[in-house]
C-alpha cells in the first residue's frame, strides 16, 4: 500500500530537516512525502531542496504565498496519489517503523478506515517528557469531547477513500482543524487503535500562530465549540435534548473515561514520566 505523507511548513528551517529524516529512516518502499512550503522567509526552501534532490521520485516540494497553515495542508491532500494518508507537521517525527506496522495492520484489517495510535510528547531538544496514551476509539466520545481529546493529529492515518467522502480541511479554521476534520472523517468510520507510540511531537514554548493573535485561546474555545455542535447534531439524542443541555450527557461519558484511564494506569505512567524528565534535565515543566 502506498503511504501520502503531508507536511505544512513556514519558517521551521531549524526542525524540518528532522521531520523529512524520520520518514527516510522509515525504510518503507512505497511512499510520497508532499511538502507544502507557505511563503517561508527562512532556509526552509533550502534545506528542503537538499531532499527532493536525493529523493526526487518519494519527496516532493510545493511553495506557495503564505495563506495559513490549514491551506498549506490542503494544497498537500488535493496532490496525493497513496492508499493511506497522514499530515505530520515540520517540527515534529514519527517513531522508527511506524509506516511498516501500520502498513501492516491495514493489510490485516481490510474492511478499517482509519488507524491511530499514542504519541510520544518531547522537549525543543527532542527529549522524551511523555507518552500521550489514548483508549479504545468511540464516536460519541469524540462527539461530546472533541477529538483532538481522543486522537493525537500526527498519530493518525486513514485510507484516502474516505477522506474523498468526507472533505479536506476547513480553511475557515485557525486552530481547531484537525477537530474538525477528524470529526468529519470518523463520521461512519471503522476505526482501530494500535497500542504503540506512533509519533514525536515537539512541545513548543507557543505556536506561530497564538504568537500573532492575542485572542487565540478565545478562539480556540470557539472553534472546538463549533466542532462539537457539528459533531453533537449527528447524535441520535441530540433530536430529544439540545445542544445546550449536553453537559449531563458529556459528563458521564469524561467519567468513564477517566476510570478507564486509570485503571490502566495512564495518569500515573505519566507523572512517573514527567518525574523522570524534570529530575533528568532539571526541567520545571
């Protein structure tokens, strides 16, 4: 099966060079790696050149004006030609053989449209600090507490099948995208978990983003709201209790997941994690 990777990329000359190596060492024949570089005023380009030249037939580069992040993907998932799809962003890395395993579990699991797993949280120097651990996918889940909750962006992948019968990503969105999306993509969606970190993401001390916009954690809350009135309307019992109310039906539903989470011991791996960190590198994170 062929594997599409996207990456979306503004001035992160200083970490995409890891992103592309990541998926290199993934020892996986059949790929493409698209690039979508947004109007970058830094060596991206540069440093991206030097891997389409020794890749020319796997990596691939795209440069347009600078229009946001989320068209910068768009432009990627309209190019990709692969069975199976995924949108890493250029700060961030897989985990060794993760196109493999997953390449795998697809072959076993025919009738599957989507596969996600955990991922590994690491520091501006790629240390570990810990691994974000999901549980057992459930739609209604996702629809009372958003996906970004019970889905982690860069440990996702899904078939191109249906995404072509769900849409490409909302271009109207700052930050809650990937929600959105995953919200629409999961929609009727066969959906199989993999036990594993799949992924590297680098915990930024703030994103390019927020960074330009004072009001970006009320607009975050916005637009995970909208996410989760989309997602709450395609609910059965969102026909006899409105949107409104859904607070008693969600509060159940964040109870059974904490239990969950922690009879398998996920809360206390993590603290145990991060201990390990702050003692290790003298971190106050």
């Amino acid at each position: 099966m062929k594997i599409s990777i996207v990456t979306p990329n503004y001035n992160y000359a200083d970490f995409i060079g890891k992103t592309i190596e990541s998926i290199i060492k993934q020892n996986y024949p059949n790929y493409e790696y698209i690039i979508v570089d947004d109007g970058s005023t830094d060596d991206s380009v540069e440093v991206i050149k030097k891997y389409t030249k020794q890749f020319p037939e796997n990596i691939f580069l795209i440069q347009q004006e600078n229009k946001g992040q989320t068209s910068a993907i768009n432009v990627g998932m309209k190019n990709v030609t692969g069975d199976i799809i995924c949108w890493i962003n250029s700060d961030d890395t897989f985990c060794q053989n993760t196109f493999n395993l997953v390449a795998k579990c697809f072959n076993e699991n025919l009738d599957i449209d989507i596969i996600y797993g955990d991922m590994n949280v690491m520091d501006m120097n790629e240390n570990f600090i810990y691994r974000r651990r999901h549980i057992n996918y459930h739609y209604i889940s996702g629809a009372l507490l958003g996906f970004t909750t019970i889905l982690s962006s860069n440990a996702i992948f899904w078939k191109a099948s249906q995404m072509r019968q769900n849409g490409l990503f909302n271009e109207i969105l700052k930050c809650n995208m990937d929600g959105d999306f995953f919200a629409r993509l999961c929609k009727n969606a066969k959906v199989k978990q993999i036990n594993m970190a799949l992924a590297n993401f680098r915990k930024q001390p703030y994103t390019k983003a927020s960074e330009n916009n004072p009001k970006w954690n009320e607009l975050v809350k916005e637009e995970i709201n909208m996410e989760r009135i989309m997602t709450y309307n395609t609910l059965y019992i969102s026909k006899y209790i409105p949107f409104k109310y859904s607070y008693f039906i969600k509060l159940p539903f964040q109870i059974m997941r904490v239990l969950k989470r922690s009879l398998l011991f996920h809360f206390y791996k993590k603290r145990k994690e991060i201990s390990f960190y702050k003692k290790t590198f003298n971190s106050n994170f």
